[in-house]
C-alpha cells in the first residue's frame, strides 16, 4: 500500500517524535505501556501540525 504524496514516511514521523518531542526513550514499561505513550505522542505530533494548518 502507498502513502499519499504529501503523506510522510513513517520512518520521517518516527524521527519527528524522537528528534522534537524528546521520544529517545520510551518511560512506560511493557509493550501495552510503549503502545500509549507512542499513540500520545503521535496525538501530541498531530495537534501540533493542525494547529499550524489553522487559520490564526
């Protein structure tokens, strides 16, 4: 399946998380813990790019 072509790679989002949101490490143990605190991020990654994309 292809990404559309304004759709990033999801290794360009994982390297977003990592680089700007401070995700080197995940804090929550066990893998339903990294899968929360991934999906946060993600939620966080894309409040972030609706907010650029709204009218001020």
């Amino acid at each position: 399946m292809r990404a559309g072509a304004g759709a990033p790679a999801v290794s360009d989002v994982s390297a977003d998380l990592k680089r700007h949101l401070g995700l080197k490490r995940l804090r929550l143990r066990g893998l339903s813990g990294a899968k929360e605190e991934f999906l946060l991020a993600e939620t966080a990654q894309n409040l972030k790019r609706l907010a650029k994309l709204a009218p001020a």
